[in-house]
C-alpha cells in the first residue's frame, strides 16, 4: 500500500483510499494528467495545474526557460570580452 499526497490538501494517503480523510474529495492519489512535482515546494501534483494547490505557486511545473536564456546571454558577454582583452582590436591602447 503506496502513500500518496492528497491532490487538494497534500495529505499523505493510501492510493487505494476511495476519499481523502482530511478533505474529503474522492480519489484523493489520482491526479488530473501525469504526477508532476511542484518546482516551488516540490509536492506532487498533477501536470496539467495550472496553480500549485499546495503553495499557490502560478505554473508549478513550467519550467522557466528565463534563467537559461540570461545565463546564456552572461556567457556570450564574458566570450566577447575575452576576445577583446586578448588580442581584439582595442587591446592596443595610446
Ligand atoms: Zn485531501
Ligand atoms: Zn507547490
């Protein structure tokens, strides 16, 4: 007997449990689409929630590309003043 979080309360109960015993919605262990993990609290939740039900986190299973993107962008910088430093055009100096 597996133990899975309420998907309305994130009460740990039993996957067979018919309803849950904090909140009483029914089929409390299965989820609306694939179980997901909140990136915020890190508590199960379906894929498709558009809203953590546990920490009210706004798209808990998107992963934010904006991260990435920034440090992308930081290490085409650091490139680019490399090459300036070492052997560019304006290493030269007076
Ligand atoms: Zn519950
Ligand atoms: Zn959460």
């Amino acid at each position: 007997m597996a133990l899975k979080p309420c998907r309305e309360c994130g009460k740990q109960v039993s996957t067979e449990a018919a309803t849950c015993p904090k909140c009483g919605v029914s089929s409390p262990a299965q989820y609306a689409g694939a179980l997901a993990e909140c990136r915020k609290c890190g508590k199960g939740i379906g894929s498709r929630e558009k809203q953590c039900p546990h920490c009210g986190r706004k798209d808990p299973t998107q992963v934010s590309n904006v991260g990435c993107a920034i440090q992308s962008i930081l290490i085409v910088a650091v490139v680019l003043l490399i090459v300036r430093y070492c052997g560019g055009p304006f290493s030269g100096g007076p």
